[in-house]
C-alpha cells in the first residue's frame, strides 16, 4: 500500500485565516494539503497571493496534492457565479477558460502540477453543456501538455454529469493523461454504482480521491414537502456513514491506485482539529488493514 499517499483539504479549516489553516493541517499530521476551495482562488490570484501561499507553505512545511480550480466559485465568499467551462453561454464559457488558464499559471508558480475541479454546468441543459465543456478541454490540453499539468474532474451533485460512469466515458475520451478522474468518495450514493464498479469502470483513469464518508440520501432528512432538487450527501469522518470504504480501498489496490486520498470531512468543521486527525488515524489504520489482509492471502 506503500502507493497510497495521504493529503488534506484544508477547506477544512476555512473559518480560519490561511495562516492558521495551513499551521493546522501541519500539526493534525499531514505534509500535504489541498487548497481553493477556500483560502485561495486559483482562477484570479496575483502575485503578491501567489507569494504569500509559498510562504505559508514553507513556513508549515507543506506541499500541494493539489490545488482546486473552479471558475466561477468564489472561494471567500462560498458561493458560485457562473457554470465554468461547462457554461452554454459562450462568453461565460471562454471566459472560463482564460480563468482556468491562469490557475494553471498559478498552479506552475506553486510546483503543483495537479489541479482538481469539478465537471459544472447546467444540469438543465446537459447536452449544450457537455458539447461546452469538450470545447473548453480541448482548448486547455495544450497548456496542459505545455506544463505537465492534470486536471482532475469530479462529477458533482448537481453537475451536468452526475452519474460516475457517464463522466468517465467523457473524460476518457480526450484520450489524454492529463484529463483524469477524480473519485469523490461522499458522493458515492449520487454517482449511481457501487465503490467498486466506480473504481473498476474508471480503473487507471482514476488519479485522486476525496475521502469523506456519507449517509445513503434516504437517510438524510429534508422536508417531505420540499424535496430538493439535487440529492443531499455529506462529508462525514470516515466510518460514521453508508459507505463500503473496505471495498473503496481494496478496489484501488486492485488498479494499483497511486495518487492521494485527500481528507475533506467538512460535516464536522465544527471541531475541523479533531476531525482532521481521526481521519487521518482511521484511513492509516485501513490501509494497515488492507495490507495485512493481503499477505495473509499470499
């Protein structure tokens, strides 16, 4: 299991100022971290912010697993604005496209060649947006290729995609190593199939994971009267949920998984110290686990 490599989001600890954020990911135990989904907006820093991360990265002795690129989502103010490169408004979308560029810049600044987001678009318009978001890729893989950059997608609820294996077929098609998958574990219920026909439909595709657990949507309350729309999931620390994370991690042993597993139990950011370090434990000990179980088959 020695491939497997652990990171956290530190979107975690977004009611702190970046500083304390970082300082935190630090002393809960990790050496890697993810960041932009709060802190730090890849799509539009200057200089100046690009620095000041360095900085902070050095100072907690931190690396980037990767760095979240969305267009479109505010990072500071937790909200989203338009659809990113998956948007049918064709002004939106090349707008989109020049903010990705940059993260892309920003994210060669930083050393980090890997870069996650999320597919977006309008869930009401798939079609016209899935013909956008081909158009974009194939307008960012040759910056991609430039830099040795991947961007890793995720098939968010509420996306234009949401089913695991329609959003592979996508991604697989540009025929590119720098288009990849990333598997977004709390989402596992709204992807459409079990963790292990996710991993083995996706097999090398697969580059990064979320790792969070969640409750099956029909075990999640909501007014009867007013459903919502998209399907609720959580990111709960790992074993207080609905999913098979034996299964998860055995399926990406089997397809010789090599990227990181990304903490993100954002459910219990109210004590984001301590959820950070359980999770951290708990995914260590199932890999041992995981480990052990294999050379006793052997």
């Amino acid at each position: 299991m020695a491939n497997f490599r652990l990171a956290v989001d530190a979107s975690l600890f977004g009611t702190m100022p970046i500083g304390d954020a970082l300082k935190a990911s630090s002393d809960c135990g990790y050496a890697m971290i993810e960041i932009g989904l709060s802190h730090f907006d890849a799509c539009a820093a200057g200089r100046p912010d690009v620095e000041a991360l360095r900085e902070q990265l050095s100072l907690n002795g931190l690396g980037i697993a990767a760095l979240f690129a969305l267009p479109g989502w505010d990072p500071f103010k937790k909200s989203k604005s338009g659809l990113g490169i998956s948007s049918p408004e064709e002004s939106q979308r090349k707008k989109a496209v020049g903010q990705m560029r940059h993260a892309l810049d920003v994210a060669s600044r930083l050393n980090c060649r890997t870069l996650a987001s999320e597919l977006s678009g309008d869930i009401d318009d798939t079609r016209a947006s899935r013909r956008s978001f081909v158009k974009s890729v194939d307008e960012l893989l040759p910056d991609l290729e430039k830099g040795g950059a991947t961007l890793f997608f995720e098939a968010h609820p509420g996306d234009f995609i949401e089913d695991s294996f329609e959003a592979v077929e996508l991604l697989s098609s540009f025929k590119s190593e720098r288009i990849r998958y990333n598997y977004c574990i709390p989402h596992t219920f709204i992807l459409g199939h079990s963790p292990r026909e996710i991993v083995r439909n996706a097999g090398g595709l697969i580059g990064y994971v979320h790792f969070a657990d969640t409750l099956m949507p029909s075990r999640i309350f909501f007014s009867p009267t007013h459903p919502p729309r998209v399907k609720p999931h959580l990111h709960m620390i790992p074993g207080q949920g609905d999913v098979n994370l034996k299964e998860v991690i055995s399926s990406l042993a089997s397809e010789d998984f090599d990227g990181y597993l990304t903490a993100q139990p954002f459910s219990n950011a109210d004590e984001p110290v301590k959820a950070a370090k359980r999770t951290k434990a708990i995914m260590m000990r199932m890999l041992a686990d995981h480990d052990q179980r294999f050379w006793d088959s052997h």
